[in-house]
C-alpha cells in the first residue's frame, strides 16, 4: 500500500467505501466483517462510513456499528485506521434519502456516531450535503464548534461546489481537509472541484469512483469478460488487469491528493481495489483514458 495526506494525517492512498455493507443488498454480518478485514489485510487504513447509511427504518448507524466490531474483531493493529464519518442525511427506510443541516441535527448526529465507534473524537467529520433549508454557514458553524470542543478531529464537506468550499474554509481555515464529491470516468463534472482542491491543499475523496465501469466485469482478470467495451476495458485487458483497477489507478493519477473511496461487498473487491496503487500507468495510456 502507498500513502497519501488527509490533514496532518497519511492514510492509504485508496480507502474503502463502507456503505454497499449496510443498504439494499447488503451481505451478511460475517461477509461484512470479512470484506473490512480484507481491506486492512491489504493495507487500508481509511474507511468511510455515514449515521445514514442503513436499509430500514430503525437501524440508524448500523454501518458504524459494523466498522466498529470488525475493527474489534480485527487480529491486527488498528491504531491507524481513520473512520472518516459523515451527518446531515437520513434514511426513512422507504428507499429515499433526506438531508437535514440543522445545526442541533448535526451536533446529534456526531455525537451518536462517536457513541457507535466507541471513540472520544472522529477523527475526520463530514457534512454529508449542505441542506437547501439551513444556511450554509450555520452547518459548517456546527463542524467548527464540534471541533473546537474536540469531539472531531479534522472536518470535511461532501457534495459541494467550488464557491461552498471557499465558503466553508473562511469559516473551519484550517480545520477544513478534504472534499468528498461524486468522480469517476462517467461522471467528471465535478473536475473544478477537485482542481480547487489541488489548489487549496485539501485531499479530494472521490465517492461512487467506478461509475462507468460495467458492473458486469469480474473484480479479478482472467475469469470473464467484460460486456463493456471502453478505453478502460481495453487497457485492462492489455495490462491483465481489472478495468475496476485501472479506473482507480487513473484516479489516482489525477492529483497526488486524490484518494478514491471505492466500495465493496465482497473480499475479493477491495483486494482487487486495493492493487491499483501498484498499477503505473503511461503517459500514451492516459491520454487514452481522457
């Protein structure tokens, strides 16, 4: 595994996105312990997770909750996995998904999610997605007072645009490190931000990071081919590896602060996920790609 910079903090350079573990399909407990094990077995040490990111009604943190026993049940060191954590959405149990910025909402949020994983302070702390009916500001307000009060770490902000980001950094400064919008080879209109995010210093999370890769393409070469024919399948089949790595590999070399979330339900996903840190691609080879 290689490393990266979220704050003062190095993380691996690709992370595990925790949420397919918890929603609609999600697998069984003992799959899901196991698929995070593998994350760590392979050197990752930064794992997202949201109190939102639960299937039915009543099950608010169910995700925390299995980060927190795998990280228990887990036989090696985890001193240095960072839970990157996220408040401000929510989930009714029918499918949809709701968004509440209310500052008393957040400071609740993160307080139940530090009960959950069992810590003194999360470590990174997200906005999950500015709520059109609270100021903005008021909601980063809440993160900056959260963290002065020393219950998180470091603060973050998901799903926002160029002008919100500079908007929140006049308020955290500092205490701002990283952005986490939707990026992959389908959906790249989020560019700016992550160029702003270069400019600033700020790690870019990219969250759904393999969009645009077919999903019927098998996580380990050599077993099927993929239905999808695309500048990334074509690489994949020229290096003998997953088209899934080659999107990460290429994320990866977007900017040195770029450090994909990619998710998984499976062991041999985040292995596969995993692997694109090893995966040098050439300049003709990105020029392809776009």
């Amino acid at each position: 595994m290689t490393f990266r910079s979220l704050g003062a903090v190095r993380v691996s350079a690709i992370g595990l996105g925790a949420m397919p573990l918890s929603v609609e399909g999600r697998p069984q407990p003992a799959q899901a312990i196991g698929t995070i094990h593998a994350a760590l077995d392979a050197g990752v040490t930064l794992i997202d997770t949201a109190d939102s990111y639960h299937w039915h009604a009543g099950e608010l943190g169910h995700n925390e909750e299995l980060i927190a026993r795998a990280l228990a049940g887990y036989g090696g060191d985890v001193s240095e996995v960072l839970v990157a954590g996220k408040g401000g959405r929510g989930r009714p149990g029918d499918g949809s998904w709701t968004v509440d910025g209310a500052p008393a909402r957040l400071r609740a949020a993160a307080e139940g999610s530090l009960r959950r994983l069992g810590v003194e302070a999360l470590g990174l702390y997200q906005l999950h997605k500015p709520d059109p009916a609270v100021p903005f500001a008021e909601s980063v307000g809440a993160l900056r007072e959260l963290h002065d009060e020393g219950k998180i770490r470091m603060v973050g902000l998901s799903n926002v645009d160029g002008g919100q980001i500079l908007e929140a950094l006049g308020i955290l400064g500092s205490r701002l490190v990283s952005v986490q919008n939707r990026f992959s080879p389908a959906h790249q209109q989020t560019r700016p931000t992550l160029e702003l995010c270069d400019a600033l210093g700020l790690a870019f999370l990219p969250w759904s990071p393999l969009g645009g890769i077919s999903l019927s393409a098998v996580d380990e070469p050599g077993t099927a081919q993929p239905a999808a024919d695309t500048p990334f399948h074509a690489v994949a089949r020229a290096r003998g590896v997953s088209p899934q790595q080659v999107a990460l590999a290429w994320q990866l070399a977007q900017s040195p602060r770029v450090i994909p979330i990619p998710g998984a339900r499976r062991a041999a996903s985040v292995r596969d996920s995993a692997g694109a840190v090893e995966l040098a691609l050439t300049g003709p080879e990105l020029a392809a790609l776009g």
